[in-house]
C-alpha cells in the first residue's frame, strides 16, 4: 500500500496529475496471462475490460513474431516489404470487394485523421457528420467529434446527430419504424445544414456497433438507410471498427451486425495485441487520391513489425477459432445477463454484440434516469471480486464488458456470481443509507 | 527482378500507387544488423539514412526487452506501473529543470498534436509560428506546418517565417549580426500580424536544428532570441527533436547545439528503436493544464512496452558512448566532406550536426541554385555502391546522411571513396551529355 502510494505520486509528477487511472484504489498491474492479469501482491483478477490485448496478454505467438520481425528488420516503408503487402492484402480480402488498399498507421486517432482526411479530398467537401455521443480520437480534429470538445465551437465543419437508440428514443410513443425515420429525418437535416452552409458533407463517421454510446439497439434499417442517405448527399461511409471489428462482436466486423456498407473502414486497438497498429482501408481510387494529394508518410506504420505481429494475430484468431468463441461466449453472457432485469430496480437495461455487453444502471427502471454513481461503485465491488469492468456509455452509467477474445465460458460464469453479489451488497447499501 | 517486379505490383495494389518508396528501382530490403541492411539477393548496403534504428538494425538488448515486455505485461495506462514513470523519470531528467512532466504518444505526429494543443490551452492563444520549409508531421493540423499543405490557406492561424540561414541569407550584403536581426524582424512581423488578427501568439514550433529545411548554419543568436521574442509575445517555444534529438548532433539535445531553452520538447523517431513511442515533455503546470482540459487518452502509449524497449535504447546509448561516436565520427565526416568543396561544381555547401550531415547540390557555386536533379541522381550512384541516403532539405538538393548511430569510422571512410567516385561520375556524364 505505501508502495502503491509512493507510485502513485511519482506518477502524478512524471506524468502528470491528470493522467487517466482506474479505480478508487488503482491496481498496480505486474503480469498478465491470457485473460487474466496479475497485481503486485499477486492476486489474479480476471481482465473483462481490455481488447487490445484480443489474443491474450502474452501471446506466446504474438511475442515470438515480434522478436522475430524485430531481430531481422523493422525499418520504414520506402523500402520493398513482402510481409506488410501480404498483411494488407489479408485485411482487404476480408471486406467487401469496395475495400482494396489499406494506409497503416499506428493509432486509431491516426487512422480516423487519414479517414476523415481521405474523405474531404475525395468529395470536396468539408462536412463531417458524426452521432452526440462519440469518441474517435484525440487530434485537434478528431477530438473535436467528441461532445466535450465540440461544446462551444461556432460555425463549425461538424454535425452531430443524435445516435439512435431504443432504450430511450428521440421520442416516445413511436413504432420502431418511426423512430427510424425520426432518426433519419436528423440525419437529413445536418445534411441539409451542411449543404445550406456551403461546406457540404464530406462523411458520416460512425462506430459500427455505437461502442461509446453504449451499444443501444438500433432502430431497425436505420444504419443502412443511414448509409444510403449520406452517399445520396455526395458523402462517403466511414465505419470505425477500432472498437467494433475483429470478431468483437462475434462477426469479423461491426458493420456486418448493424448491416451496412462502408466506404473507409478504420481499424486499430486489437490489430497489434498490444503494438501500435491501425489501418484506414477503402477503395484503391480513395487511397491513391490520398497517397497523390498529401503524400502520406508515418515513420513507424507499414512496418515489418507492424505485418509480422498484425498477421500473427489474425492467425492466432483463426486458428483458435476466437470469432466463435466470442460469439458463443458473448451471446451466453449477454442472454444470462438480460434475465437479470428486473431483479434490481438500478440494472435498467444489458445489451450485447458478442464479446461487448453493457449493463446499464438507472436511478430507477420507469424514469430511466442514467446512474453514473452506480455504475462506478459497481465496477468497483466487481473489481474487489477479482473482475476487471470500467463505466461506459453516453450517460458513463454502463458496466462495460470487453473481454479479451480468449475470455472463457467458466469466467463468465465466475463473473455472473461475482455480478450478482455486486449487485445485492450495492443494494444493500443502498437500502441502508 | 522479376519478383521486385510482382511484389511492386501487389504493394501498388495493396497499398496505393502513391505509397512512397526510395530510389528508381526500388530496394527489397530482407535484414538489418547494425548499420548494415541487407537485399533480398544478399547484398549489403551501409545505411546513411535510418534514424530510427539509433542503437542499430536487429540490436540484441532492444529485442530482448521488447520480447520480455510483451510477454510479461503489455497493457494501456490506466493502472500503475512502475516502468512507465521511472522511463518518465529518466527523460525528464535529461533536460532543464523547466521541463518535468511527460505525455506519452506513438507517433511523431501525435506527439506535436499534444504540443501544439498544449499551447494552445495554456496561453489561451491560437495563432502557431513556424518556418516556411519544416514538416513536423502528417495529421490535419500538423500537415497544415508543411509548406505544401499551406499553400492556399486563407485567413489561417499559421505563420511560416523564413527559416534562418546563412548560405542563400534572406538579404546580401549584409554582416551576421544585421542577418540575425534581418531573420528576427520577419518573427516580429508574424507575432504583431497574430496579435492584430486578434488570435495571439501561442506557439513557435522549431526542429532544433531545422532539419527539413536542410540542416542550416544559423546567423548567430538567433535561436535564443527568437525564442525570448516568443516568450516576451506570450507565446511557448516548442523544440521538435524529433530528428535532433537523442545524440543524434553529438550532444543529447538539437537546442543544446543551437542554444535555446524551450518550454515544450517533442521527441519521437529514434525513442524506440523501430517500437513506436514519442513524447511531449514540459513543465508539470502545462502537462497537467493539458490533462486536465483534455482527458487525454492513447491506447498504445505509455505503455510497459514502450518504457522497457525505451529505457533500453537510453541504456544502449549510454552504455556503448553512442553520443561521444556521433559527435567523433560526425565530426570527422563534415570536416572531410567540406574540404571536398570546390572540387566539384555541383557540391555547393556541407553542413553538420554530428551525425547528420547534408551535402547541398547547386547548379554553380555563383548563383547557388538548387539542384534536386543532381542530388537525386547522386543518391542513386552512391546507392549503386552500397550506401544509403537520400534528397531532402528545403529545395530537395541534399544529399541527407543520418546514420544509425552506431556508424563506424570505417563506414565512413568507406562512404566518402564512394561519394567521391559518385561525383566524379556524375560530372563525367554531365560533360559526356
């Protein structure tokens, strides 16, 4: 504990005092295993929060391929490389037949900025469309998608929509039909906005699963129509898959469960297992009108090491078959799960795609009203149970759930017990306060 | 050739055609070790250019603790972990007292973001200073520092001065104290027209040793003042070591050579040895300003991974007197380049930083135009004979060598036999044609 305190405060002054930490009483984080990391003290919490890490912490494979590519060559890409042009033909032969080439970078923000750049110079325009509730990134630009950051900024490039939702709908007494179409006619009008301004609509930038939202049930057709309508207005698709794709969800992209079409698919977190990669993929026109107009260059993407450990990690998923087993794994948590509701008047709503579930707390389950207090001290009894959540969502009132691939059906069922008892003491309290 | 052939065809396709890619017929480059690379054929080329692989291509220490990082515990930032701080620690400490805190990035491109919003947010000014021939990056923001991307650019919050410089000065006649004074009047002008559009002075940005602009001698003093000029408007020096930093002029630091004191230091390609990592050092009260305002987040960075492979490259670097061979061997190297001045009509100026050298080609050495073609062509001879550099600087006309830092005094004793026969070539055909 003095340890930890003493590190602590050599953190907040390297650092600085502001760096982002977990918990009340921040874990100290020494190994890692699989699904499973390990604190100082040696106690074993199982990781239900971490997808970078999609193959497991400390993939033996993931490491072998690292030392290899790093013990033979890693140099810049103005060289010939076999192995990162087989990386990016591996990743474009597992979209649709739009998606060609691929601009590797090394961090998600970087694929957005690429992504949102690649679609201005393509349409002309400079609009971007994105949903109120978002995060794609931390660059000047890309910071500005998030409502934080957009509050306040005048005359601005960016519209956001309300993201759409079931849980609670743009408005009340609809059919699922109309409130589609309520959603839509959002959409129309940042078009028409952007249209009347004179900047036009470069893009709709969207999460494919609506990850940061808080992965709501969407109305159904809305992201397909939603698709149709921006490329109608002369814009294109991108689909952020950092969150959403690899297997997250069960299906090897975001974009497949919600059914649409992207244009510019962006991927990241769990390409590398823990090393810096991330693509922004799209049509071959798309990326050589890129490639000509800025003469795009990142000193650490397109690397051998960045196509030795992306094509170990694809490997390691396919062999071990972590698609199905986030389907599997994922579809029996989330179906446990939603049984719950009803048995705490504070667990509003769970949803799940695959591997990624969110269980949403409420000050009560009429009003709806989002509990952000809840959530934490939730994750935080969980947490001393020996599981690892963080709160999420638009309202931060989410117990969110984002295992590594590898997660195993026994912890999800260690995990339901340990939810459970989270849940009663919390209530307990609760009833005592 | 046939598969140098093919392999450039799929990466055409794969990548984009306008991937960019070194010399006319492309090198297939399989290994490296040390200074050396190797083709795909087993010929090996000395490397003049790579700074990223500082301590060496496939450099043993590095791999081990990239391997031993990886499979231990590769995670995101939000727990504690004591690598990550004490790799804080160590940089910190490598600069003035000014500079305390660290935010982590992978790119750096990211690395300037967090710099020029730093600021941005501390000194509540938007207006960005820098010189008219830099390139600090590639993302929307930064791009817009390149002379390319400017172009066009109406009522802009960037000011591009003319980079200081004493072979093409930005008036004739002139002593070095009037060019220092004549350089320094054109940043006055940008901080008085900041300062009447109302947007203010926040930042000049400088690579230490205006490295893109092609490695100038500066009028003395003017880096110290301009940067008391700045401080005096309200604005924050930021110091891009990206390509001056970590022993790279022989000392640790570019502004230690040049003779400034920034606020904010921006470091990046050679950090990790080939692992991305970059980072935005400053005071402790503009780290946590940023924090704060930004809730500032990247998944990859500040990483176990990027402190244990991080401490190692320092651990190299100091252990093998890595600084004290840049500044030997650099020195040796500019001194024999420059006495090769005026042997050939074409070889107008050589200018070091230890280990980074330039040799600027020119049309004649009266009118001193530049001469890309030249240079170009020079670099492919040399190429042809097993080294490896490249054009750059502000008119494309030098040849650049910046060696891993492990270059030999052999090595270089090697190069100048074939920069030598280059020249004389390259005349010859001139004559010839």
């Amino acid at each position: 504990m003095a340890d930890i305190t003493a590190l602590r405060a050599r953190r907040d002054r390297a650092l600085g005092s502001g760096a982002s930490i977990f918990y009340r009483e921040p874990l100290h984080i020494v190994r890692g295993d699989g699904a499973y990391l390990y604190d100082a003290d040696g106690r074993r919490y199982v990781d239900m929060y971490n997808n970078v890490p999609c193959v497991g912490h400390a993939n033996p494979r993931v490491v072998e391929a690292m030392a290899r590519a790093q013990s033979t060559l890693n140099t810049h890409s103005r060289y010939l490389h076999e192995g990162i042009v087989e990386f990016a033909e591996r990743l474009t032969a597992m979209h649709g037949e739009q998606i060609e080439s691929v601009v590797f970078s090394c961090s998600g923000t970087e694929a957005i900025e690429v992504a949102l750049r690649m679609a201005r110079f393509a349409t002309g325009a400079r609009g971007i469309i994105c949903t109120n509730a978002t995060y794609h990134g931390n660059s000047d630009l890309v910071s500005r998608l998030s409502r934080t950051d957009r509050a306040g900024q005048v005359a601005d490039d960016i519209r956001a929509i309300p993201f759409p939702e079931m849980y609670r709908p743009l408005q009340e007494g609809l059919s699922e039909v109309e409130l589609t179409d309520a959603y839509l006619a959002k959409l129309r009008e940042a078009i028409e906005d952007l249209r009347a301004s004179g900047m036009g609509v470069a893009t709709f930038i969207v999460c494919s699963i609506l990850a940061n939202e808080g992965l709501p049930d969407i109305p159904a057709g809305f992201m397909p129509r939603a698709a149709e309508m921006v490329r109608a207005a002369g814009g294109l698709v991108i689909a952020d898959e950092v969150q959403a794709g690899y297997c997250r969800t069960g299906k090897w992209w975001g974009y497949e469960v919600t059914g649409f079409t992207p244009d510019i698919v962006v991927t990241g977190k769990p390409m590398g297992n823990g090393v810096p990669v991330s693509a922004t993929a799209a049509s071959k026109a798309l990326v050589d009108g890129f490639r000509v107009r800025t003469r795009h260059f990142n000193t650490f993407a397109q690397s051998p090491l960045q196509a030795a450990v992306g094509m170990a990690v694809l490997d390691e998923i396919e062999d071990r078959g972590l698609r199905q087993n986030a389907a599997s794994v994922g579809a029996w948590l989330t179906a446990a799960m939603r049984e719950r509701i009803g048995r705490w008047p504070s667990l509003g709503d769970v949803r799940g795609r695959g591997l990624f579930v969110g269980a949403e707390m409420v000050k009560d389950t009429v009003s709806r009203a989002p509990d952000a207090v809840r959530a934490a001290d939730i994750c935080e009894r969980i947490k001393d149970k020996g599981f690892l959540t963080a709160a999420a969502g638009a309202f931060n009132n989410s117990v969110k759930i984002r295992p590594p691939l590898v997660f195993s059906q026994a912890d999800a069922e260690g995990f339901l017990v340990a939810f459970d008892q989270a849940m009663d003491e919390a209530h307990a309290a609760s009833a005592d306060g």
